[in-house]
C-alpha cells in the first residue's frame, strides 16, 4: 500500500477514535486544517517537518503513522499512552 494512503488511513482512523476534528488536529499541530484535509484525501505529499508534527500531536512516531493499519490494530494500546 503506498505510504500516502497508510498516513492518510491512520491519521483519519486515529481522529475518528478520538472523537477529534480536523479543526482540533490543525490547532494542536500546528498543521493547516487544508493540509490535514489533503492528508486525509491522500491529494498532497506531506514534508518530514509535517510528519514530525503529526507524529509529536498523536504521541505515535513517524515510523508508526507510515505503518499500515497500526492505529486501528494498536489504539488500546495507544489510549493508555
């Protein structure tokens, strides 16, 4: 799966779990509401500085976002962080 859509799979299934919005995302990274948006819709590639700010608002590491399914198979875990 090409690692555009896994971000975009995780960042989406790690605010649905959450109960976040987009909105929230954007002012906690620091991340424009667009670019979480494109994100989501797989329409933009994402910088490491970007990344980095997903990752550090999440509490995952850049290496877990680009992994396939680990929000979905690992949220228990990530809800206890």
């Amino acid at each position: 799966m090409p690692y555009r859509r896994i971000l975009a799979d995780n960042l989406t299934k790690f605010r649905k779990l959450e109960k976040i919005s987009q909105s929230e995302i954007s002012l906690r990274s620091d991340v424009s509401v667009y670019t979480i948006s494109l994100i989501e819709r797989q329409q933009t590639n994402v910088t490491l500085d970007i990344l980095e700010r997903l990752a550090c608002y999440t509490g995952l590491t850049v290496p877990e976002l680009l992994t396939e399914n680990f929000v979905k198979d690992n949220f228990r875990k990530l809800a206890t962080k």
